[in-house]
C-alpha cells in the first residue's frame, strides 16, 4: 500500500456535527415560558435574608447578594446543548452567553466555573477540549479566569458557566426598575434563533455563520457603562423568550405596559429573509403559545414579524429601559462599544384600570 494512502486512511477522519446530538440548540432548548411558570410556581419558597438584593421573585437575570455598603456579589449560571456544529464556536457562545447576565445587573464579573456535560462514548476527548477551549477564549476576553467547574456524562452535548461577579448596591439594574415614561433601547439585532434554524437545514452560507457569530460572541461589557449612566433605570438581556418575552418580564415587574414599533426593532437581514419563507425555530412557537394572550398583536403585521419578536436569542443583545433625556447617552455608549444596530424600539407607560401589565405591537 501507498504511504499517501495510508496516511489517509490513518489521519483524515470526518468532522463531528455537534447539533447532531442535541433535539434543541443554544437558548432554544429553555423549557418554554408557560410551562417555567408552572414549575416555578410548585417550588418551595426558601430563606430570604435582608442581604438577597435580587432573587426569584421578578425572573431577573442574575442573584445579587450584597457583601457591604459598596459591594455586592452577582451569581448567575447558563448552559445548553449545541447551536452550531463547530466545538470551539459552541464553547465561545455559551460562554459569552453566560456571562451577559452578569453585565444585565451592572456587574463586572471576576471569575467562573464551567458546567460541562459530554456523552463520553460518542465525542474524543480533542472535541470536548475544544469546546472548553472556546469557553475560556471568551473569559480571557472578559477579563476572567475559569477557576473551576464540573462535569458528568450525559446523552446531550451540554456547556456553560457559572458566572460571579461584583456591582455597586446602587448600581443594580432589576428588570423591575423601569418607570413611566421610559424609553426602550435595545442593543443587538433579532433574528439569531432563525439563523440556527436556517443551518441545521444547511441553508446558513459561510456569509450568514459569520454574522450570526458575531453577534453571539459580542460580550455585553457594555452593560457596566449603562449601569453607571443617570437614567437608565432598568435592563435585562434578550435570550430564550425572545423579545416579547423579555419585555413582559419587565413589565410585569415594574407593573407596566410596553408600546413597541415594529418598524424600529434593529433585525439581521438574513434572518427577516428566512423567515419571510418561513424558516423559523419550534421554540418561536412555543414562545409565543406561552405568552401570547398578553400581547396586543396588530392584524395588519406578518406571521415573519411575530416569528422575530418571539425568536429565542442566544447571547442576545440588553434592552435598556431609560429616562428620555438619557436615549442619547445610551445609544452613545451602545455605539461606541460596536454595538451598531442599537435603537430605540418603544416607550413604557402607566397602567390604566383595564390592561393589565403587557405589550402592545404597532408598525
């Protein structure tokens, strides 16, 4: 035999899809909201000790346990199964997905721990480091170290972190926070949830897997200058709900009513042209059977609109809720942070006697 030929045999061996073992992907495989809900609602009430600045109660992104008059401590953790294919660029969304909840809350973070689930039998150990390797890429970007985890064998590919991090007491953004008046600014495009679905069929171009990368592995840093600016009152990330989900749960905590133009909601173009044909996730529409009898729907919208505003985002972008004299400040720093698709998307107001706390659509 050939030595080319036998080196072929011995060293070409063909790439592992990662989706493959999964039946969900990234944000989407969260157990939908309505079902959350009941679950939740079963769970026993634990201890509530005056330091617990944040906890259960109004589904924000992150614990918050105050340490002293200037510190507190932000706990948060995040994992799924495979979005994309690739080890190294599944490691590197989980990971900055993860630690986006630490910069929802104002936080800096300082340190995490890895969540590591692998079916040993089905994936070398290179695959797996390689996914380890994409997690700490985005650490080192943010900063941190990965100073522990676990991991266990399991069917479902699965990784993510625990994220720690520190903000001022006064400096914590609750989802619940948000006033009267508000405006909302959100910081990344729609549309991550449609461009996963859109490369499971194999419809994503090199193009496409570009930008959603991009945008999945753009840390939410930015979230610490906003904390910091006078008038930004509240923010939450969009990940699994989608934006109307996201949004109910910050107008259910600040007991409010949300008035979004669909028009001004900043989407990536790819994703829209996939919809409009119908390439949408399964999470989309359980999102949306969860939450949608609290949303105000205008009849004249389309099916790929509502496809986007339910769209489960995997690292997606902060939705800010701020004072009007503060849009221009935070769409400054939003900007100057290379978030370029930031924009305002709509406006909060005061409950009236017949509506409860929701969202209502208008193009």
């Amino acid at each position: 035999m050939p030595i080319d030929s036998l080196s072929f045999d011995v060293f070409i061996m063909e790439p592992i899809a990662l989706t493959r073992f999964s039946h969900g992907g990234g944000c989407g495989c969260k157990i939908a909201p309505g079902l959350l809900a009941e679950i939740l609602a079963r769970a026993p009430q634990g201890i509530l000790p005056p330091e617990l600045l944040v906890g259960i109660e109004t589904s924000d992104d992150a614990a918050v346990y105050r340490l002293n008059d200037t510190q507190a401590l932000v706990a948060t953790t995040d994992f799924f199964t495979p979005i994309v294919d690739d080890p190294y660029d599944f490691g590197r969304i989980a990971a900055t997905n993860a630690l986006s909840d630490i910069y929802a809350m104002g936080g800096t973070p300082i340190m995490a721990l890895a969540l590591v689930g692998m079916p040993i039998d089905k994936l070398p150990p290179e695959v797996i480091g390689r996914v380890l390797e994409g997690g700490a890429s985005i650490c080192r970007e943010a900063g941190i170290p990965i100073a522990g985890g676990h991991s266990i064998d399991v069917l479902e590919p699965i990784y993510g972190l625990v994220g720690l991090g520190l903000v001022h007491p006064d400096r914590v953004r609750r989802n619940a926070d948000a006033l009267p008046g508000d405006v909302l600014v959100l910081g990344k495009p729609l549309g991550v949830g449609i461009l996963s679905a859109a490369l499971k069929k194999g419809l994503l171009d090199e193009a496409g897997y570009a930008q959603m990368l991009r945008h999945t592995t753009q840390l939410n840093r930015v979230g610490i200058q906003l904390a910091a600016l006078d008038g930004v009152h509240a923010m939450t990330d969009v990940t699994g709900f989608g934006l109307a989900g996201h949004l109910l749960e910050m107008c259910r905590g600040a007991k409010l009513r949300a008035r979004v133009r669909l028009g001004a909601l900043p989407t990536i173009d790819a994703a829209v042209m996939f919809a409009k044909d119908g390439i949408v996730t399964g999470a989309s529409g359980r999102n949306w059977n969860g939450y949608g009898s609290q949303v105000d729907w205008p009849s004249h919208a389309q099916a790929w609109q509502r496809a986007l505003v339910a769209d489960p985002q995997t690292s997606g972008g902060l939705l800010v809720s701020c004072h009007a004299d503060a849009v221009n400040a935070v769409l400054a720093a939003f900007g100057a942070a290379g978030f370029e698709q930031a924009a305002r998307i709509g406006t909060l107001h005061a409950l009236d006697t017949r509506a409860p706390p929701g969202i209502e659509f208008d193009t």
